[in-house]
C-alpha cells in the first residue's frame, strides 16, 4: 500500500473517532437533566443545647429555633407548638393556612437521628435525610423516605409491593420487618442512622430496615421503585447521588396533609 492510501485510511480513523466523541458529548448534552439547588440560610449545630447522650437537641418542645420551610425563609403556619410537641395540623385555626414540608436547617453527614411522633386516624406523613433544596421540586425528589402512616386505615399501607409503604419502611423500596407500628394516636419511637452510606431504620426499639447508599445495590432498589430513572429521570439522579458532592443534607419532615405530632428530636453527629 502507498503512503499516501497509509495516511488517507489513518486520517478517516481519526475523524471517526473524533466523530464517535463529538456524537457522545452531544448525547451527554441532550441527556442532562437541569435543575437549581438552592442555597438558603442554615443554622449552627453547635449553637444547640446537647443532652446527657451527647446529641443535640433539636425540638425541645419549647421552640421551633433552626426550623423553616423547606424552599422557604419562614415556617409555614400549619405547623406549629401544641402541647409541648411539634404539630402538623391539617386545619389550623389560622385566617391563611400555609402548608409545605419543614426542615431543620442544617446539613448532616454521619449521624443518629431519633423522634417520637404519632399519627392520626387514617394519617400519612414522612421523614427526610440528607436532602437538598431544589427549586420548583419537592423534598422527595432528592431524599430518601422514613415512612410515618396508620397502617390500618391509609390506603397507602395497601399499595406498594410487599408492604414497602408502610411505618418505617424506606419508602416504596424496602418495606419495614418486622412491622412493629402502634396504631394511630398513640407514640412510637423511632431512629435512623446513617454512618458512611450505611442506613437503619429503628421503630419501637427494633432495627427495621437496613440498606447502604451509593452502592450498585442502592440503583438496583431505586429501578425497581416510583422512582426509577425511566419513570422519574430527576429523581433517579438525584437520589442515586443522595446527598450530592457533600453526601450531606437537611432532615426534613412531611406535609401529607394529615395531623402529626413529633417530640424529643435529637441528632447525634457521628
């Protein structure tokens, strides 16, 4: 072969090659998925009281201090102080009802969270870790999910696969066993820790749930839920990376709609 056929062929293989990456970062381009993370006001961990455990204090049944809505500057007026907890209530007796999610307004990494809460009769309700705030998106979107929910009467108890939505459960991917729930109006225990990408969930004492972030496992669980990447390309993202660059974010609880009470929250940083 001559030089010149040499130089031609070597030529085409370049620019095929250069092609095959221009087509790829095309793909890359088109297949992004856009959304703005919001950079509000957060608070300082340490200006928080500590108890005999070593865990802060974050809800002493006195003051809402550290806590606003999540997206928002301010705590929504459906959720106040009653009685010495932290109340949702679905019809407050207030002349404008504002609801919305609410969140402690730290970022956690590495700790142990716990709380008491009870549901209403028929009530649903959740509890959010490491989630980030992003625009026009609810807090679901990028957090993993602690169910809260009366089993016997929200119909959500029904739905899912393998009870994966009931108290407890990470929601929709890992139902939680043994289900160990009081029924609504009366107090549970729970706890979630979280420990370099290892997750549990406690309820009454007992270890419930247990699965580890960042892992091929954590895709497999998220495919195979509501939050699939064919189903909710955002989702999916976001929370395959729960947490983003930091592996960190603010715990939050829901607004379903439903009363719920929560009282003695503490966070221990691990």
């Amino acid at each position: 072969m001559k030089k010149t056929s040499i130089l031609t062929c070597a030529l085409a293989g370049v620019l095929s090659i250069s092609a095959c990456k221009a087509q790829k970062n095309t793909d890359a381009v088109e297949n992004k998925i856009n959304y703005e993370l919001l950079d509000l006001p957060k608070v300082n961990i340490k200006n928080f009281k500590k108890n005999a455990s070593g865990a802060y204090v974050i809800f002493d049944g006195s003051s809402l201090e550290g806590w606003r809505g999540y997206n928002k500057d301010h705590i929504p007026n459906k959720w106040g102080l009653d009685e010495g907890t932290l109340k949702f209530s679905k019809a407050p007796n207030v002349s404008s009802p504002e609801g919305g999610d609410l969140i402690f307004a730290h970022d956690f990494k590495n700790f142990e969270l716990e709380f008491e809460w009870k549901i209403s009769e028929g009530g649903n309700s959740g509890v959010f870790f490491l989630a980030k705030e992003i625009k026009d998106q609810p807090i679901y979107v990028s957090s993993p999910e602690f169910q809260l929910l009366d089993n016997e009467r929200h119909p959500d108890a029904k739905l899912g696969v393998d009870n994966n939505r009931k108290s407890a459960s990470l929601y929709d991917m890992i139902p939680a066993k043994p289900q160990n729930a009081k029924p609504a109006g009366e107090w549970n225990s729970s706890k979630i820790v979280v420990k370099k990408g290892k997750v549990s969930h406690y309820q009454n004492g007992v270890k419930v749930v247990e699965y580890e972030l960042w892992s091929p496992a954590w895709t497999e669980i998220l495919q195979a839920s509501k939050f699939s990447k064919e189903k909710w390309p955002l989702a999916f993202e976001l929370l395959n990376n729960v947490g983003g660059d930091s592996k960190s974010g603010v715990i939050g609880f829901q607004d379903h709609g439903d009363d719920v009470w929560l009282r003695n929250i503490t966070v221990k940083v691990l």
